[in-house]
C-alpha cells in the first residue's frame, strides 16, 4: 500500500497535467505546478538545512579530523541564516517605508548584501574560474589521435581553437578568394552549420524520444525504482 | 590533488616523450595562469591591445551599418542583463557609437526586464557623452521595457505604437517625431539585437525577420554560449553576427579605426573587447600547443613501442 | 618539515614580500571608497498610526550593518526618528554608495575636511577577504591544504544559508504567505501586493499540504507519508516534460530537417552561382545525412551491424566532430572567467592596473 | 546482449491493463478532437477559410523564395512558414473569440504522443508476451558492475551524484533510477556508495531510492541514511565541497548520472587525477563533450534515458527501449520523405501534388 498510493498520485498527476497542455483553459497549469513545486522545495529546505546540521553536529561531537571546518560550515551557516530571515541591517524601501521589511535583501551596503558580495562572489566565481585550468589539462590529456573518432574530435577541437584567434587568421587569412570556405574561420563555421547542426538535432530528438519513454515508464507505472520500489 | 609522483630516480633514463607524458598536470595549470594574467598585466600597464583581423560574420556587421544612409530607422533591442554585461556590452557600445557616428536615428528598446537600465547607461555613456548634438526624441528614443517576450515581438509586426505606447520618458509615442512615419517593425531597415539568451536572437529571427527577410535586414551580437545556435541562421537570415568577446573585439577595432582621428587615443571604453582579447589569444594558443604536444607524444611513443 | 609544507613556507613569504613591497610603491594596495546619501521618506499619511509599532520593532537593526563608520550617525535612524515624536511622519536613513578612488582624491582636493566622502572599512576589509578566498580556492590547483578546506566549509555553510533565505524571502512570502496571509505581507513586506486569486490560493494550500507532508519526515512516526508529494512531483514532472520535449525537440528538429538536397544559388544578376549552389548542396545532403546516421547510432533493439552499423558508425562520427567542436568554442568562455578573477586580483585588490581609469592613472 | 524471456503467455498482466486502459482513454480523446475539428471547420466557415488561403499564399511565397535572386536557397524552408503563420494568427487574435476546449493547433502534438504511447504499450505487451528482445551491447552499462566491484576490492567508496537540478528536472528522476540500480549492485557487492546531493528534495528521494535497494538486495542493514547528504543548493559550492571530498576520500568509482552544468569538467578532471574509474551520463548536450573527454565511459542523451531499463533487463523495460526505437523510426522515414518532397519541388517547382503532399508532412511535425 505504501508503493502503490503513490504510484496512483503519480499516475494521475502525470496524465492530468500532460492533457492539460492541450486545453486552452488550464494553459497555467504549468505554471501554477512551477509556483507549487518552488513553495515545496523552499519548504523542504528544512529537512536540507537539517541535514546540514547533523553532520556537521556529528563530526563535531566524534572529533572526527577536520572538525575545526565543521565549526566554520555551522558558524556561518547559522549567522547569514539569521542575518537574512531577520533581514538585519535593511532599510525599507523608499517607495513603501510604511512596510518594515520592505527593503531588499540585496541592497547595498547591506550585511547580506556584504555576505553575498565578498564571500559567495569571490568564492563561487572563482570556483568556476578553475574550469579554465582543466579545459587545459584535459585537453592536453584526451585529444590524442588513438582512433578515427579521436581524430575526429581533436581536428576539430583543434580548428575552431585556432579559428578563435588572430593566429587562425592570419595564418590562413591569405587564401584567395576562391578557397575563402578553407580559412580556418569560416571552416569553423562550416562546422558549426553542418555537423554541430546534424548531431544537436539527433541528440535533440533522442533525448525527446528518451524523455517520453522515460516518463512513460513512470507514468505506466512500469519504472518504479525511482519511487524505493527497487523492481516492480 | 596532486596527480602521478613525478619519479626522480629514473628520470634521466626515461626518453623525452615518456617525461612530457608523466608531467604534473600543476605545471600545465601555471602555463594557463601566466597565459591569462601575463597579457592582462602587459595590456594593462602598457595599454596597447593586441591586434584584430575581422572575421566575415563581424565585417558584415560593420558593412549592414555603414552602407545605410544618414538619417535611417534602426530598432536596437538589448536582450540582456548585466549579468552578461561582460561579453555584450563592448557591443553595445560599439553599435551605438557607429549609429551615432553615422547619424542614424535609432530607436532603443527592452526585451529583458533589466535591458531598459542597460540601454540607458549605454545611451548616457555613449550618445550623452561623446554626441551631446544628437536630441532624444529626434535622433534617439529609449521606448524601454516591454513584458510579453514574443508577443511584442509578434505585436511589433502589425503595430509599432501599440506594443510600446511611450517611451521611458512617459512620453507617448504618437507625440514622438522621430517614429511619426513608424507603423510596424518592417518601417527599420535595420534591426539590432544584443542578446543573452531568450527572448533573444532566435526568437527575432523565427518571428519577426522571416517574415520580413526582403524588407530587414537583422544584425545580432551574442554570448558565446549561444553563438553555436546562431550560426545557422547566418547570413541567410542574420546578416551579421558578433559571437561572444571575439567577435566584439573584432567590431571594435573596425569602428575604432573607421572612427579614429590622429594623435587622439581612443578612450578606454572603447576598447574593452580588444583589452579582454589578449588573454584570449595567449591561452587559445596554449591551448592549440598543448593539444600538439600531446600528439607529438603519442605519434612518438607508437613509433618507438612499433620499432 | 616535509618538502611540501617546505614549498609552502617559502611561496607564502615571497608573496608576502611582494605584497609589502607592492603596498610602498605606487598608490597603496586596495581600499573601498563610499559616498554617503541622506534619504528622507515621508510615511503615507494612513500607514503613520498602524505601522507605528511594526517598525520600532526592526529599528536597531535599521542602521547599515556593513557601514559601520558611521554607525553612530545611522543608529538614529529610522524609527528613532518615527518613533521620537508621534506626530513625526517621515523615516529617513542614510545610504553609501561606492565611489572610485579617482571621486574620493577630488572631493579631497576640493575640499580636505569633507566627510561625505569616505573609506569604508568593512568594504575594504571584505575586498581583502574575497581576494583571499580567490587566492585559496586557486591553490586548490597545486594541493589540498588548510586554506582550500577554510573556503571550502565556508562557501557551504554560507551559501546552503543564502539560497535558504533567498527560497523564504523570494518565494515562500510572495507566494504562499501572498496567496494564504495577504493581509499580514501588505502590511509588512509588499504594500503593492495584488489581491490573490482563488486559484492561487487554492494552489497555495495544496502546496502547503505537500510541504508538510515532506517535513513530517522530522517526526517519529509516519515518514512514509513523504512520499506522496516526491510522487506527485515526479508524475507531474514526467507529464510536463514529456508534451515540452515533444513539442520542441522531436517535432520541431524533425520538419527543420526537411530540406532539400539539392539547391540552386542564383546571384544579383539572376544566374545560378554553380560553386555557392555545390557547397550549398553538399551541406544540406552532410546535414541531413549526418542527422539520420546519428539516429541510426541511437537505436537500441538492432545490432550495430550492416548498413544500420555502418550509419552508426558514421553518427559516431558527427558526435565527435559536434562535441570537439562544442568544445572549442567553450574555450573562450572559460578563459574570459578566469581573466575576470585575475583582473579582480589585479586591478581592485593590488592595484597594479587600471583599465577603466578608475584611479585616474 | 540477447534476453529472451520465456514469460507465460497471459494478456492481461498487471501492468499490460493499465497500459491498454490509457492508451485507450488517450485514443478516445484523438477522436473526440477529430470529430471537433470536423465540426468546427463546419460551423465556422469565414476563419477556417481565410486559414487555408492565407496557409496557400505562404506556400507560394515559399517557391517564389526559391527563386527569387537575392533569397538563398539555402534558407530553412520551416521557419519561413513557422513565422508566417505565427504573423497570421497574430494579425487576425480575435478569430475564435472564445477558449475552446481544445487547443486544435496542438492536434498533431498530441497525435505524436498518443503515437509514442503506443509504439511503447504494444513493445511493453509483445515483450510481455515473450517475445524475444534484442537490445545492443552499451558499453558504459556494461562497465557498472566492474566499476562497484573495483570499488569494494579497493577498499574505497563509489561517488554518484545525480545532477545539481531538482526534482522538477526529467534528468534528476531518470538519474536517481539509475542510483536505484547502482545501490543495489552496491549493496549486493558490500560496497558503499556516498551521494552528495544539491537539493533538499533530491536528498530525499534519492535516501527512498537507496533504501530500497538496500532492501530489495536483501541488505538493509548496510544503509545509512547518513551517506546521503545535502550539501548547498549553490552550484559551485556544491561543486567546492565534492571535489574536495573527492580529493581526501579518492573514491574508486564515480557516477555522474544527471543535468549538469559548467561543473562537469571540474568533476571528471578531479576524479581523474585521483584514478577514479569514471561513468557520466546526461542529457546536456553542451557538457557531453567534457565528459566524453575526460570520463571513461559516458551515456549520450537518450542513452541516458534509456539506462535504468536496459540495467534493469526486464522485459517491460526493455520493451520501453522497442518503443522509442519505433518512434525514431517514424521520425527517418518522416525526414526521408521530406526530404525528397522538398527536393523535388526544388527541381520542379510547380509540382502542386509534391507541394501538398510536403505541407502535409511539415504539418503532421507541428510546421
């Protein structure tokens, strides 16, 4: 019975709202499971948060190693926690002073603002930023010519690299007119029109493909791992 | 996250290849970190920037403007936020400088929420700044933000006036000289995106430039994630197209240099997409090394494990 | 000392010294400059008598936390103000803004003594913070260590706590507080709020519903019961994506495919271009095939042999040259983050460029 | 790989019913718009009809394209008419003043779904009934099982993380079936598996999922809730938190099943430089290629989608993977004949047969 409840609500979810894209009248539906999905996954950041806690809460009561960061996750969890719910330090908004906590989180000059501009910028932004370096190393590592498919990817890779810069430019920039397609910028180009075109499609209309046996087998109640059924 | 140990002992023994082959991944992160602060540095200390050979797609932006005659229509949509401020609006500045340049009266408008505050520092730090004779109203319009996406796009087809009813002014567009001959999109002979996703580009082409392809003409600047989807279109349906920092270096340095008077240095704020090229340039050819020495490393590892 | 923390000691005093000899020459290392506003608002005249308790409330911590160099000036601000006297019926604040060095060094000149104008301790402190915290999450590139795992345990805790507050703020008053306590948010947060419709409120209600049915995990008893609400996101979900990915992937790529193979390109003076109508030809034939190989590797019940193999094989192909090519054009994107972090290092926190003459050098 | 299953040849299965039943009911729906559509194109003459001279003129518009001097022809022939009939119902919004009750442009979408539905129910049934599948060898499924074992002679853990999009992302639910069967080969081989997740709900759904795979390999006392974490529902400080974990656990083996964004490489990078066996799966095409570079083995798009089922081996799975297959087939043949149509009316471009004939296929894909 535990199973089987919730294969029914997801059944008859699934079919309501697929049905509903068909029906002028319920076109927000969509929308209205978007503004429902967001209000229950804000709801549901409690038992996220309570997560959180415990194992840092663990770690700390275990003296595992690196208990000392558990202290630091936990302390500046809890102060931008507290600093944003109570919206501490925010003046209301000009256009509605009468209204408290109008004012935004965001503003400048504001402690949340401050938390969010000098420590999730820096440190997220950054964290990105690494991906330069690996794009490097990854492409010193994979792009070798084992295979016809290898060759394929790294001739490639290699052509619009050196198509982005003035050195592609210049380098094949002195082909005549006639050969103009061959410059290594519009070969880029080329690329990008035909083959990248060709097999974004595909892979477009197969996952389309995928998405609607993947949700069959939701819908059908065929799959049910998804639900802790393990096989159906 | 150190990778294999490099091992000292036999090192010396071991042929060059095989060397390269096992070399921390660490110093090919320090070879990127110089490539990209090295230029920033130079750049900016020095203040030169590296060169630009326009590619076909940005020639074709700066060809659509400068071949219009003084005096005409152009609608500039800025699809963007400052959240894409980075890649777009060395741009934007560049497109309105050469409007400016070439006294064509352009009509700005907004179809992301945060366009209208992009649009107007862009007028202010352009039109304002450096073509104070130019008169909204007469010569440039900032009609704002519009919510509806594609609907203004398909509601611009049939009447202008009606999906934007004043200008950010609160001027009504009736009242407004410049658009009195302005009924729907097709009366610009030129159409202006800079977009960072959607609404954008696309959905300019799809609604709007398909069914006008003889009357408009269509150039957009994109990010470079959405350059790849673009091409496509070019130049069939967009006759230019300026892809991510590249291709807005590239227009620059055009304008600039169509625009550029002697023993005057071109201001800082023109120059911004050339500035961040440099960096560019360093670590793409890094890039394009990397890839040959690691193949150099294979070819000679086959030959000597073949011999 | 191991030859790894050796190399550390020895990196982190050359910065050091660097650093030092860098803050002698020049203009210093990186300060934050703020101009300070004064901003007055009058309170509606109906909002005076019934917000009057509501604000004193939120009153000492009106002032601008992170200004706090003239938080003896902002302590008395808002409801000091509203509350002093009862006929009072205007709140005001003050309000700092960031300015550029090069505004700072001219109203200095302009005038020595003035105050409106000033450096901002905790901005500059938090400009040094961040160019920290760049420094340690870039060291993660040579190896674990103290300072990666500081950032590392403090971009968690912050960050789980910031998109929290953002999930309440942005969404749960808005929405569910909107649609289900009008009242209460007009009053407090949102004075323009639109009545909500029935529906919404209904909606509202039942994804309130949902919520406490997740969060009756927490109690002892009855978790099974989360269930539910996992189960009516996953099938409506899977309903949604279904008729979303129909529509615009298989559809729409399918019919942009129909395009002939054979194309006849006429230039201005109306004869056909033989060469542009080729490679015209030849790309829409590459695409079209490239297409249905692709496909044809997709196929899950046929064996890759024969002409279905030899068509995958082919497919294979196009995905290779689409992901090299992909990756290429990604390339720069990457890079140009990687340069907005150097010139953060470069130009606000060392000052050793200035690219937008914002120190007028 | 070749399953053939010797299932007692009974009609009306459990699942065959509810399947039938849908179909059924989604069927009746088609023909219930049909006869709308007949009906409606009855009663209202004037808007149908400038509808099909306007649909006429746009055809026409779109030969002359053709051959009009400075129009190339290589132009996409789709949009063209996408657009223009866009602009007609824009320039004419008031022709059905009142909301129907089905939305008729979208009859073709739905045809296409109740088409799909089907191909899968009847692959489902025949499967059900015995029928032998064939399914083709997937390199990366058949690696799972060697990948959790090395993880358990090693010692070490195996990482899955199943995307950093929630519960209302398609990927996040086909990744977490997948977890469903990792855990289980997991449990089976006394492995353990830790799943560092971006979102509350996920944490739940993916504590359910394990938990029942624990369960189903008859070792429920080898999980603990407490592997199963949530970290941030920030992207990179998600991303911040497991590679650095990744660098002080070294896990043998890890599973990228799910959305991914930017993070991807710095994910498949990390494991690699710590030697970890590395399987990714996802349907974003944009981060396809730093998987396929750096990761031993990855699902591409629909392969994604399709693993949990062929990792599954039952038949009414597989029968799933016949269905999809039916519908590629239907979209080459679609293409094919496009193709050939609108190449034929390149050539002879008064062929009103070849013309009709070409409008109908662009309108059976929703043109």
């Amino acid at each position: 019975m535990k199973r089987i409840i919730p294969m029914w609500i997801a059944i008859i979810g699934g079919f309501a709202m697929m049905l509903s894209s068909f029906v002028p009248l319920a076109e927000s539906a969509g929308e209205m499971f978007a503004d429902v999905f967001n209000v229950v996954a804000a709801i549901a950041f409690v038992l996220g948060a309570g997560s959180l806690a415990k194992q840092h809460l663990e770690k700390l009561s275990r003296r595992d190693a690196g208990w000392g960061y558990s202290i630091i996750t936990l302390g500046s969890f809890l102060i931008t926690l507290f600093i944003g719910l109570g919206k501490i330090g925010i003046h209301p908004n000009e256009q509605f002073p009468q209204a408290p906590y109008s004012g935004s989180n965001e503003m400048e000059g504001s402690a949340f603002g401050w938390i969010y501009e000098y420590m999730i910028t820096p440190l997220t932004s950054t964290m990105f930023a690494l991906l330069a370096f690996f794009v490097a190393s990854a492409a010193f590592r994979a792009f070798r010519a084992k295979n016809t498919e290898a060759i394929l990817l790294l001739v490639t890779a290699f052509i619009v690299l050196l198509g982005r810069t003035f050195a592609g430019v210049v380098l094949t920039g002195w082909f005549p007119d006639w050969a103009s397609g061959l410059r290594l910028e519009n070969l880029s180009i080329y690329v990008m029109q035909v083959f990248n075109t060709a097999g974004n499609r595909a892979i477009m209309i197969g996952i389309a493909l995928g998405v609607a046996a993947t949700g069959l087998r939701i819908l059908f109640g065929i799959d049910r791992s998804w639900l802790g059924g393990g096989d159906a | 996250m150190s990778s294999g140990n490099f091992n000292n002992t036999n090192a010396s023994v071991r042929p060059w290849f095989e060397r390269l082959d096992r070399i921390d991944r660490r110093w090919i992160f320090l070879l990127m970190f110089l490539a990209v602060a090295g230029p920033i540095l130079w750049i900016g200390v020095t203040g030169k920037t590296l060169p630009e050979a326009p590619t076909l797609a940005a020639r074709a932006v700066f060809e659509e403007i400068d071949h219009l005659p003084a005096r005409t229509l152009v609608l500039i949509s800025f699809d963007y936020d400052p959240a894409s401020a980075g890649e777009l609006q060395p741009m934007a500045t560049s497109l309105v400088r050469q409007c400016a340049a070439k006294n064509l009266r352009m009509v700005f408008i907004a179809l992301w929420p945060l366009g209208n505050q992009v649009a107007q520092q862009t007028i202010q730090d352009v039109i304002r700044d450096d073509y104070p004779a130019l008169k909204e109203g007469d010569d440039f319009v900032n009609m704002g933000y519009q919510a509806g996406n594609e609907a203004v796009m398909k509601l611009l087809l049939t009447d202008f006036a009606k999906a934007f009813p004043k200008d950010s002014r609160g001027e009504a567009t009736s009242n407004i000289p410049m658009l009195k001959d302005v009924k729907m999109v097709s009366d610009f002979p030129l159409l202006i995106s800079i977009s960072a996703g959607y609404p954008g580009s696309k959905e300019w082409v799809q609604y709007v430039i398909s069914a006008y392809n003889e009357k408009m003409n269509f150039v957009t600047g994109c990010t470079g994630v959405s350059a790849p989807q673009l091409y496509p279109y070019f130049p069939q349906q967009i006759a230019g197209l300026l892809g991510a920092i590249k291709g807005a270096a590239e227009y620059e340095s055009m304008v600039n240099a169509s625009l550029a008077v002697d023993g005057v240095a071109t201001p800082p704020k023109y120059l911004q997409a050339q500035r961040r090229m440099g960096p560019q340039l360093v670590a793409h050819l890094l890039m394009v090394g990397l890839i040959i020495v690691g193949n150099m490393i294979f070819f000679a590892r086959k030959r000597r494990g073949a011999a | 000392m191991t030859r790894q923390s050796k190399t550390w000691l020895v990196l982190g005093a050359v910065f050091v010294a660097l650093l030092v000899a860098r803050g002698m020459i020049g203009q210093g290392l990186g300060r934050v400059y703020v101009k300070r506003t004064d901003v007055t608002v009058k309170l509606p005249e109906a909002a005076v008598n019934n917000a009057a308790g509501a604000p004193s409330a939120l009153a000492s911590g009106s002032t601008n936390a992170s200004t706090t160099t003239a938080a003896t000036q902002a302590m008395e601000t808002p409801a000091a103000a509203s509350t002093a006297s009862s006929s009072a019926t205007t709140i005001s604040w003050q309000e700092w803004k960031q300015v550029t060095p090069l505004e700072f060094n001219a109203a200095q000149k302009a005038n020595p003594a003035q105050t409106e104008i000033t450096l901002s301790w905790p901005r500059t402190i938090g400009l040094w913070l961040a160019a920290f915290f760049t420094l340690a999450i870039f060291s993660f590139l040579y190896a674990d260590n103290p300072f990666y795992k500081i950032a590392e345990s403090l971009v968690v805790g912050v960050s789980a706590a910031y998109w929290g507050v953002i999930g309440f703020w942005d969404t749960l008053v808005p929405k569910m507080f909107g649609a289900l306590t009008p009242g209460l948010v007009k009053s407090l947060v949102q004075p323009s709020l639109v009545a909500p419709e029935k529906l919404q409120q209904i909606s509202m209600i039942f994804a309130l519903i949902l919520g406490v049915m997740m969060l009756w995990r927490l109690l002892p008893r009855g978790g099974w019961i989360s269930a539910w609400p996992l189960a009516f996101i996953v099938g409506v979900t899977a309903g949604l994506k279904i008729v979303s990915h129909v529509e615009s992937d298989l559809m729409a790529q399918a019919a942009a495919t129909m395009k002939p193979l054979f194309v006849s390109v006429t230039d201005a003076s109306g004869a056909t271009n033989m060469w542009d109508s080729w490679w015209a030809s030849v790309a829409n034939v590459l695409l079209v095939a490239g297409v249905i190989c692709c496909l044809a590797y997709f196929f899950f019940s046929v064996e890759h042999k024969g002409v279905v193999g030899g068509a995958a094989r082919v497919g294979i192909w196009y995905l290779m040259i689409t992901f090299g090519a992909s990756f290429g054009f990604t390339v720069m994107g990457r890079i140009a983050l990687l340069a907005a972090r150097v010139e953060f290092l470069f130009d606000d926190w060392l000052w050793l460029i200035d690219p937008n003459h914002f120190r007028g050098l | 790989m070749r399953i053939t299953h010797k299932v007692p040849r009974r009609i009306f299965t459990n699942h065959s019913w509810k399947c039938v039943a849908t179909f059924l009911c989604m069927a009746m729906c088609c023909a219930r718009v049909f006869a709308f559509e007949i009906s409606s194109e009855m009663s209202e003459s004037v808007a149908p009809v400038t509808q099909t001279v306007a649909a006429q003129d746009i055809f026409a518009e779109n030969v002359l394209a053709h051959n009009a001097p400075e129009q190339d022809a290589n132009a996409p022939l789709v949009e063209p008419v996408n657009a223009a009939t866009n602009f007609n119902s824009a320039a004419t919004p008031n022709a059905m003043p009142e909301r129907p009750w089905f939305n008729i442009e979208k009859l073709w979408l739905l045809l296409w779904i109740v088409f799909i539905g089907g191909a899968v129910t009847v692959s489902v049934w025949l499967a059900k009934s015995g029928r032998p599948i064939r399914i083709r060898r997937i390199a990366a499924l058949e690696a799972v099982d060697n990948a959790v074992g090395r993880a358990t002679e090693m010692g070490r853990s195996i990482l899955f993380v199943p995307g950093i999009q929630d519960m209302d992302n398609i990927q996040t639910v086909a990744g977490l079936t997948m977890l469903g069967r990792v855990a289980k080969t997991a449990a089976e081989y006394d492995a353990t598996i830790e799943v560092p997740t971006c979102r509350s709900l996920v944490m739940e759904a993916a504590r359910d999922t394990v938990r029942a795979s624990y369960l189903s390999a008859g070792r429920a006392d080898g999980f603990s809730v407490d592997r199963i974490t949530y970290i941030t529902d920030d992207q990179f400080g998600y991303v911040a938190h497991v590679v650095g974990s990744m660098v002080r656990e070294k896990p043998a083996t890890c599973f990228y099943m799910g959305c991914f964004f930017a993070e991807s490489l710095i994910f498949a990078e990390t494991g690699n430089a710590i030697g970890a066996i590395q399987i990714a799966g996802t349907a974003e095409s944009s981060q396809l290629p730093f998987f396929v570079a750096a990761c031993d083995y990855t699902l591409i798009g629909e392969e994604f989608f399709a693993a949990s089922a062929y990792l599954s081996g039952e038949p009414a799975q597989l029968g799933t993977l016949r269905g999809q297959d039916v519908g590629k087939f239907a979209v080459v043949v679609l293409i094919a004949l496009g193709v050939l149509a609108s190449t034929i009316l390149v050539m002879a471009p008064n062929a009103a047969v070849v013309g009709w004939f070409l409008g109908g296929l662009q309108k059976v894909l929703g043109g």
